[in-house]
C-alpha cells in the first residue's frame, strides 16, 4: 500500500490558490529566484519525512535562521546572560524594525533583525570564524546534514546591508553588542546565507517539536529548557506584525524568510517547512501563509483547539471478591487522574484490595503520576492493600 | 480516601513566598481590600473543582471580565465584524494604553482598556440596559450561576474614570464606538464591577479550556472558533507588556485584573484561577503570578512542553493465519496514525486480510481518521480484505 | 492725497494666486461658509488700521483664540505656574495631535488642541460662566470692540467634540485640568466660537507686536513678559507642524485657525490678519499663507533679516576750540554705542570738555544708555569735563 | 577712556553663579577638559570684538559646526536640493536622536546628528578629501583666520563613531546619504574636530548676525536667503529638545556644542560666543547658558521684545511761504512711513510744493522707499510740486 500522505500534501499544493506578491528585491539572488517553485515538507517527530513539490531546492534560510541562532546562544551562555541583552516582548510596530529600548538599547526580541544580530553576537567562539563554524555545525546538525553557505548570497547582502550595519552599530553603542560591531553583523548575514531546501527545515523544525531531540539522530541538540523558550518566542514574534493574526489563524510557533520560506513546530507532533518567493507586504510568503492555513485546519494542529475528547479514562470500576478493581486506559494527564481520584474520594472502597489495572494505558505523565503515589500512599494509610497490574510497566517505567 | 489535590494546592498557597507590591488603589473599594487573601481555584473540563485558601470572597472582576466580553461580541456579530473594529496584535507599548491605529483609530486588541470598551460597545442589544443585561447573563452562565455587579465599585470607578472616558471618546471619534461613548464607557465600567470568587474564575476558564462548552451544564456557551480566538489573543495580549515573559515562563492564555484576579486555561485540560490583592509594577498579582508558575512547572502545563512520549501507538503486528492483525492502542493523532501508516508502506500485507484491533484505542482524532479511512480504501484497491475491531465504537463514532 | 497703502493691500488680493483646498467640514457653520471670501488688515503699532477685501465678515475665531487665552492664564497665575501645567516646546508630530508627556500628562505646548483646553482651565474665575466671561472681556479688549459667541457654531462643535473631549479627561486623569474636565472642555470649545473679523484679528495681532499695548487704547492689556513669552511660542508652535516651514519662508509669530483666520505679529512694527476659508492639508489658510508670504518678502517683515544698515550712527567727530564735539544720529542700540565708545577708547580726548551732540538721536535703547552712562563717568574719572546736547530730552527721558 | 564693554563681561563672568554639571566623557580629550575654563567673546557687525575670560583656549567646535556646513550645502546646491533631504522641522523627541521620517528617512532637521551627516554628504567635491578641504576652507572664512583640526579628537571620535555610524548607514539605507556613507560619517567627525576659540565662534556669529557679510573682511561668505535660513532654523532646532524654553527665555538663534561651547546671533547687532565645559542634560554648558541669559536681558537681545519706541518719526511738519514741509528724522520702517501717509491723506496739502525734509533721517528701509516713491507720485498727479531734501542721499543711495 502506498502512503496517502504524500498525495495529501500534493493536494494541498495543488489547492493553495492563485498566487500574488513579489519576490525580495534587495539582492539580484532573491530578486531572479523562480517565482513558480512551490514545496512543502512534513516530518513528524518520530523521524518521517513527507515532501511535496519543490523540496529539493536550496535556498538561503534567511530570516528562518533566527530561532535556531538564539537557541544556540540560549545554550551557550544561559537565560540570564541572554535575556540580559535581548527581551522577549513582541514590538507591535511594523514599521520600526530598530526597536530597541531607548534606555538600555535591547533589542524587543531575537525575531527582529536587531535581536538577530545581538543573538549573533552571543555566540561563543574563539573568533568570528570559530563562532560561525559553531553556528554552522549547530544549524547541520538540526537539519541533520552537512549545510554550506551561498558565498554569492554573502557578498550580495554585504554590498548593500547599511540598515543592518546600522543596527549592528546602534547595538554596539549600548553595549548590547561587544568587540567589533561588523563581526556581530557579517556573522548574522553569513547565518542568514546558508542553504537549505524544504526538508532540512522541516528536519529543523521537528527536532523543535520533539523537545530539543532530533527525530532521526537521537541527539539533544537543543536543551529542554532553550527549546520551550524559543518556541515561546516564536509564537510571539515570529510573524513580525502579524503574530497575532497568525496566532490566531494558524495556531502554531512559526517562522517565515524573506527568500518564501515558511517553518512551523506542533509539539510533540511535527515540524513543517514550505517554500513559494513571492511575499506579502509583511515579507511572508503567500502560499506558504495558505498551506500552514490549510494543514492547520485539517490537521487540527492550532494550539487552542482542545484535544478530540476521548474514552472516559476510567474503562470500568467493578467488585472481583475482595478486590475493587479500577480499570484505566489511554493518555493519563492530571484531568484523567482527577477522576480516578475523585471517584475513590466520593465512593470510597471500604475493605481489602484496590487493584489499578494499568494494562490499557498508553502514558501517564509526571503530575498524573505524582498523584497516583499519592493516592497509592492514602489508601495504604486508610488500612486498604493495593496492586497495581502494569504488564507494560507504565507505571514503573515512569518513576 | 480524602483526594490528595486539594492539600496540594493548599502546598502551593503555602509555598507561594513572600507577598510584596501594592494593591490597586484608584479606588477605596479596592485600596481597603485586606492584602493578605489569598485563594486558588482549579476546575477541569470534566468539572470537578478543587479549592484552597479563600475563594469564597468576592471581589470585582476588573479586567478578567475582557476576554468573555470579547467572546459574546464576537458571537454577535461574527469574526470580521469585530475584526473590523478591534484589532489582534500585541501593542507592545506598555506606558502607552491608548494603542489606537493613528489612522483608523482601531485599537491594538481586546485585551487593553481601549480595545475592551470598544468590544462592550459592540455587544447586541435594544438599549445600553439590554445589553448590560446580556453581557451579565453571558458572564453568569460562564461562572454556572447569577452574578451581580457591586454598584459602590461602580460608582467609585464612574466617579474618576477621566482616562476611559477619553478612551471611549477618541475610539468615538474614529467611529469605532457608535451612538453615546458614554453608554459604552458605563458599560464597561459595569462589566468591571461585576463580584466573582475564585470558583466562578476557574469555571469561566475550564468553559474556554473545555472549546467553549462549560464543564458542568455541559452547555455550549462559546462557539468552537470564537473560543479558539479568545484563547489566542489572551496567549499573545493577555498579560500586557509581559506577554512575553509570561509565555516564556508560564505558557498558558492567560488574564489578569488589578482587584487581584488571575485565569489561565490549558485547552483540554483545566481552568485555573487565583487571588492576591497586592500588584507587581504591570498590573499583575505578584503571588497569582508565582502560583502560575508553580503550578506551570509541576502540572506540566507550558503550552511549548512536547507531551510526554507514551509506548508505540502500534502495539504489535502479527500474523494470525490468512489475517495481518495490527493492534492499537492509546491516543491517536497525526504523528501515530503516520507511524501506522508507514509500516503498511514500508513491509505491505501481500495478501489475505488486515485487521485493525482497536479495542485499546482511547481517542482518534480527525486527521488520524481521514487517514485510516484513506488506508482502508488503498488496501482495498490493493485486492486485500479490511476487518477493523471496534468494540468500544471508537472508529464508528468519530465517523 | 489717498494712502497708497489700501491700494497696495487690494493688490496683494489680486495676486494671492488661484485657491485650492477645502473648508474645514467637521461643522455645518463652516462646511458652508463662502469659500471666495478673502480679506487682509494690517494694523500698525501706533493704531493705523489699513484692509482689503472682505474684512467686515466675521467668523469664528477657533484656534487664534489660543494664544490669548494662553496669555490670560499666564497673567492670571504666572509663568511658573502654567508651566507646570503646559510645556512650551514643539511637539513635532503631526498626526498625532494628542501630544502629551507619558508621565506628567503634561501637553508639549499651548497651540496644540491639549494644551489650549489646559490653558482654559487655568483661567481663574468663580464659577465656569465667570471664567468664560473674563476670557470674553479679555479678547474683546485686544480686539477694542465687544465681541460675541455664535452659539450655532458653539451647539455644533459640542454635538460632535468627541476627540476634544477625550483630551480634555486625559488632562484630568493626569491633574492638569481640574474639577470637571467638562468645563475645560466648554469654556475651549465656547473661546473657539468667538465671532471675529479680519480687523479685529489684525487690532490684537497688533497688540502684541507693539508689546502689549493696545495701540489705539493705549491700555496695557498684557504683560510686556507674558508678551514676550506669548509670541516666542507662536514662533516655535503656531503653525502645527509646519512651524519649520513658516519660520525658514514667512519668519514672524503667527497663527492659524481652522475657519480660514490667520494672524501675524512683527513686534514693533504691525499685526496682521487674513481670512480664506480654504485650507492645506496641515490645516492653514491656503491663500493666508501666499499673502504672508508676499507680505513678508515686500515688507521685509523676517527676523532673521538684519535691518537695513542705516548711516553711521556717529555723524561726525570735531574740535571746536576747547571741546571735542561727538554729533550722533538715529537709533542707538549697541552695536552702535559700541562704535562710539571705542572710537573714544582707540582715539582718546586728551584734554577739555567732550560733547555729546544728542539733537539729531531718534531713539536709544537700555544697554546703549548703561553704555554712555558707563562712558560719562569715565571721562570725568580721567579728569575730563562733558557736556550733553539733549534738546529732546531723549537721554533724560530714557534714564 | 578705556572702554566699559570688556569689563562688563568680565563682570557678567564673574556673577554667572556656581557651575555645576558634568563635562562630556565619551572622548578622553573631552573628558580631560580643565572644567573651570569660562570665556565670553561679542564680536558687533561693524567688526568689533570684546572679550573677557579664557577666549583664547581651542577647543573642538563640536555641533557648533552644524549650522555651518548646512549653509555651505545650501549655497553648494540650492534649497531645493537641500530641503530634499534635510527638512526643517523641531523634532520634539529628545532621546530619540534618530529623528528620520519613517518612510523616507529624511532627517527632521540639520541640527541633530542625523541632519548634520547628512549636510556633510551634500557639500560638493572631487573627493572626501576636496569636501573636507572645502568645509575647512568655509568655516576658517567664517572665522577669519585659518582653522585646523585636532587630529587626536578626531581619531578618539572615530574610534567609537558607534551611533554615528549607525545614523550615515540608516541614511545611507534610505539614500539620503549617496557613496560610501563612511565618507559622509568622517567628514562630519573632522568638522566637529576643527579646533576654535570663543573669538573665532563670535565672528562665526557675527557673520550670520550681518546677513552673511563678514564684519572685518566684508567679504559675502554666506548667501542672504541662505542666511536667512540657517538663522530660522538654528531658532526652532537649535537647542534640541530645549528649543522652545530657549526661545522662551533667550530669544535669539544659537547653537550648543558638548565641548562646552555656545554661540548666539542677533541679526543686525552682534555674535555672541562662550565656553564653559560643564554641561546640563540637555548637553548645553551650564554657565553658557546663564551667560546667555543674561546677555539677553542686559541688552535687550530677545527677539520678541519690540524694539523701544523713539520719537515720532515726524519731526515737523510747517507751512514755509508757498511750502509744506515735512521734516522727518530717525530709522523710517513701514510704520514710520505710514504715520506720513496718514497724515497726508487726513489733512491734504491743497497746492504749492511738498518738501520732504530727510536730512535727519538715519536709514529707511525697502518697504518704507516704496512708500515714498508712491507717495511722490500721487502727490505730482494731485497737481503738487514736490522737493526732497536729502543731503546725505538716504533717499537716493536706498533706490
């Protein structure tokens, strides 16, 4: 049997509507890209990958490097140091891509050009050499292969970078920025020239939505901790001014380049990547915007929208001699083991032995565990026995 | 055996620190309120409520009343109606509360003053009693009985509310208000003054954290999409210029109000609520915060946080004579329903007849079904017979 | 003989160029005033009242009442105190009219809507009707006739003040107005809808040029401080936005007023006034501004064109017999007095009596007449006589 | 008789009140600065200069060389071209340097840094070298005497040029600045290193003061509508955020420098410089200011204080046999003039000859010339003889 999801990607791309916008201007590589390439990747955090259309093609990652640079400076110097030089506070304004404090000169958030660079900035290394490689090697491993830059690309953004060079300076005149500002500022044109196609950023964005864990490898590449402050971020500004227009229509941690590429993370569930050039007037691009629409509303991937309610947790509760079983199935959080919790609280079990029959449940997670010790505790002080039948060990397995 | 939840979050009132900051003092109603109170309510979607500290007392709903004044005009007048006139992006400004588009005069979100008085003035009705009347039936059958306003908090807030009314004649000077700024400024004013405790806190957000239906009445009280904007906009809007921190660090749409009240609600899961009088410089109760934190950390509750991994969705393969059976179990969404799928593509049945047991499965959710469904008819055009085991109607129901 | 300068006035009408703009249309009184009407009065220091065109038709007056109005409260309470309530610098932004201090509230000057409602509620008086009579009797003795309010245009700027009144309860949330902000807000809007015409505008434009003095009353009617304090901010406010502009192309203090009234102070010398209702996008008489412009050029009306050097002020220096006769004429200001002192350092009289020849002096000034005097004392101290040709008493009269 | 004027400043010196404040500290040269330094220098349009304290010590003439390469840009390309670029709008916001229009990035006026670099951009060369050398070459004919720079300013400056090069690249970005825009950015450091003493800035002064004739060398070095323009603007911009208090209290175009210097133009009388390192948070000297301000009050400078009246500028006006003479004396303006008129049409001479006796009139200005030529001619087509008395050729030498 052949996989349906691939055809259903395909779909999509086929449905996603007549296109509009303009490719980017400012750099002749962006300015000829083909404005008709159209892909789109899925990879799913267990490590499958689902491509359709143009996903073999590399482009500069742009602005999509910018979750990935300040995870990397998150891990090399901690919060603190981070959140020191740069806030986290989407900026509102559009138009005034400087926002900085006019007090302290930091930056609204990493998403924004001036954060960006000031995230560059951090990075550890020997020298600004040292530190690229490092940015370089982290951004191959999350894509989990070897990436080079587009030395063309490079050369480009540097002839003409003077509203960035300008950031860099500002920056530096705070402080935010040490050393040599035009280190900071070649270092972040360089990240934002390295090539990817659609599915090493759909690779990316999957080792986001598993936690830091890359879905193929195995490896933490990005500490817990890092991995939910940078998707924190991203579903703040990570739109530019549209964040809560996204927020509100697609529902996911998102971020988008002005080269048309478009990632998106899902938690425990997938990462995704498309690539259209032509942008709208907020620099995102227009089919890419569509498809995440799109695959948002099939897949029920918008972060508000409440689980699909399942099967009462409690399968069955029913007397076997001496023993009041308790029969529970299925995802265990702390709203399931409420009501195990509440049902022993309203009809408690008089004498002998409580059996919880774990042998239907899929997980059970650290707060719905907790309290299960709890209760295990409780009974045993009520002068009750208690078994736990967990072929799978579940509940071992947890502890 | 007395239930072990609510002794935790008596724990967590215990452990919350020292109280520091002011309360709000803009009224003697609120600048009398003993400071030492201190509550915390938790209400899961199933609607059982668990308590500690004092959520009895009742205090005016200040700005907590926001988001559900927001929900009912949404509700009255549809998504774009309202998007006409109010925007969804974080202003980021925090000294600025005015926030208005300089052209359109379109505030910045619900979330701010301007934005919620704007939404007041939006809520259907004959007359500005009428409509009151309809926003307090509304907030009433949220909190799951009849509240009413506390007209000495009313009449403080009417006696010295220069600013609103400033608000409320520039929003009706861009036509955003309609008719008399006056009777959308009382109305606002009014829905402020409403008295809840803690309780009827937690139950207004287990009702959005449930999608919109309330936990005990089992009444759709918010549609499907408005509640899903809601929660959105108190995601990117809800705690003002802390949005971002308060993302980073807590994860959870949330709303507070400077008489102390704090809701946050974890979609699918619980409703939360608390009660401090004393402030942080934002506006925000300094040990409401820190019991968001707490219970953040401990419950598992950060939106970004991946869901605990649980076993294989696919708990075995085998043959059984002529028949493939693929036994199931768990919850099963996109990334399991992939897992699945992959197997049959990878390793393909040649023959005879595949069985899905799904007798251990807890919930499916749509995509999961679109794809099952998709896999069926493939095996099917494959010349390959399909017996699914349903006993509990889990495939059947979700059709 | 007929004056020409009527004639020269009726000229500057007929080349003031072809009209364009709109009548201000926020009220019907205005949207419906004659858009051909045009008129220009040019009154002198000394009383001389000369006009062209339509300059009987009275209008409301609008914001040129603000700088009265600024001036009475300043006379009322003093510079110190209407400072604290009102900043006197350019607030640059055009849009943004509301232009207040994020943290004093305190508006950026008194020719912006904000601060004009301010400088209202800072006019003293028992009660709102006596606070508005005494602005009413104030203006009235600028203009040298009792004027009156049309109380259309009052009814209908209040059916419709929305904008205005916001401003008015930002001011009392920040305690810059107190009590009910509503009387601010009534006695500004009563001020603006005072009936003027061009010659009445053009008397107490005057008034300020000559410093205070009413020109035909004679009477003091501001203080010669709160005057000079009056005009500097009409050069640095007067013109919104385009203040910049104004004072680089026209360079005297003026102000405009949304009905097409527009007024000019040159001290010393005139005030001007004109009237076309048809305004610029920044709200300013279209032809008023060319007829400045012309008058300017024509009348060498700039300030920052240095007067025409007249002759030298020392008409000559000669030894008769035993005295050396010094023989000044014209105005002596320093610069001039300087030249005669150092003539006297450089060249000294060695012997005898100095003579200083005053008959042919027209006027001198503080810091010339603190130089002779200085110069006379030195004389006698080196053993000199000095005698003083005073006919007209100018020295006499100045000490 | 030595002259009172020298001791007059020292005095005004001696009672300029205690310094307080704080030298600028972002160069060592500056921060070095002997801080009890205190100079006064008045150089008069006739080219007199006195001076008292330390007027001889050079320093980095700093943003005193604003006005100055704006006018020789201006002169370089003509307004149009300038204004382009560079508006002449107040900016309002103090800490806000940046002060570039949104959407074109022009400058809102040549005093701020941003304005100045790109004043600099503008002036016409060969090369970088050739524009500096042209700057230098322009303020050294300002000054009288060759300038130099202080290349180890220079040299500190650019070595943490951070901001600065921040503002030649955001204006480099929106093409107001054209080439290199570390072209424009040294150009402006090495004009505010040129080296100058109070001497040298008070005939800077004094040639605006003059209309842009040089006092000693009567050389025309700077256009009379470029003048004038340079003056308007240092009057609404010149001391930042403190323009309008300025105004308010002093009265007269000037420019601050952070090295502590300061100068001020009255047009038609003198330049005014003085130095004093100390700065308020303005960055303008503190005892500069107060030298300032009482200059101003001393010697009647301020702007808006009408200049005080003389005699009636008719000194006479009698039957002689067949004549009527009118004996007319002083400095005759437009009000002067209309005082004559007026008389003439009130009470017409019947017949005979009008004598116009002029021998005591001092200067008559271009409007008040026009006036009598009129006159002239009304009186000959009355059928009247006229005569003019004019020994010294006022009236002649004015056509």
């Amino acid at each position: 049997m052949k996989s349906p999801i691939p055809d259903y990607l395909a779909e999509v791309l086929d449905n996603c509507g007549a296109d509009s916008g303009e490719r980017a201007d400012h750099i002749p590589q962006l300015a000829a890209a083909d404005p008709d390439l159209l892909g789109v990747a899925v990879a799913t955090v267990s490590g499958s990958l689902y491509t359709a259309g143009d996903t073999d093609v590399e482009v500069s990652i742009q602005s999509v490097s910018k979750p990935f640079v300040y995870a990397l400076a998150l891990c090399d110097l901690g919060t603190d140091a981070v959140d020191a030089k740069i806030d986290v506070e989407p900026s509102g304004d559009a138009f005034n891509e400087i926002s900085l404090d006019p007090r302290t000169g930091r930056p609204s958030n990493p998403m924004i050009n001036a954060g960006a660079i000031a995230a560059n900035g951090l990075v550890t290394g020997n020298d600004p050499g040292h530190r690229f490689e490092r940015v370089l090697d982290f951004v191959s491993r999350l894509a989990g292969r070897q990436l080079v830059v587009d030395e063309e690309v490079y050369e480009s953004e540097m002839s003409q970078v003077y509203r960035n060079r300008a950031l860099a300076n500002l920056l530096r005149s705070h402080d935010i920025v040490s050393g040599d500002p035009e280190d900071a500022l070649r270092g972040y044109i360089r990240q934002c020239s390295i090539l990817v196609n659609c599915k090493d950023l759909a690779m990316m964005a999957a080792t986001l939505a598993s936690g830091g864990v890359h879905p193929i490898s195995g490896e933490r590449v990005v500490g817990a901790q890092v991995n939910r402050r940078v998707l924190s971020v991203m579903t703040t500004c990570g739109m530019y001014d549209a964040a809560g227009d996204w927020m509100t229509n697609v529902g996911i941690p998102a971020k988008s380049g002005v080269s048309g590429v478009l990632i998106g993370a899902l938690p425990g569930q997938v990462g995704v990547a498309s690539f259209s050039p032509r942008l709208d007037p907020h620099g995102n691009s227009v089919r890419g915007v569509r498809i995440f629409e799109r695959l948002s509303e099939d897949m029920g991937m918008h972060m508000m929208e409440p689980p699909q309610p399942g099967r009462s947790v409690l399968r069955s509760r029913h007397r076997q001699g001496d023993q009041e079983v308790i029969e529970l199935e299925g995802t265990v959080q702390f709203s399931q083991a409420e009501a195990v919790v509440r049902g022993l609280d309203e009809q408690p079990t008089d004498q002998g032995t409580v059996v919880f029959d774990l042998s239907r449940v899929y997980s059970i997670n650290d707060v719905a565990l907790k309290i299960f010790r709890e209760v295990h505790q409780r009974l045993l002080d009520d002068g009750l026995q208690v078994e736990v039948r967990d072929p799978d060990h579940v509940y071992d397995s947890a502890i």
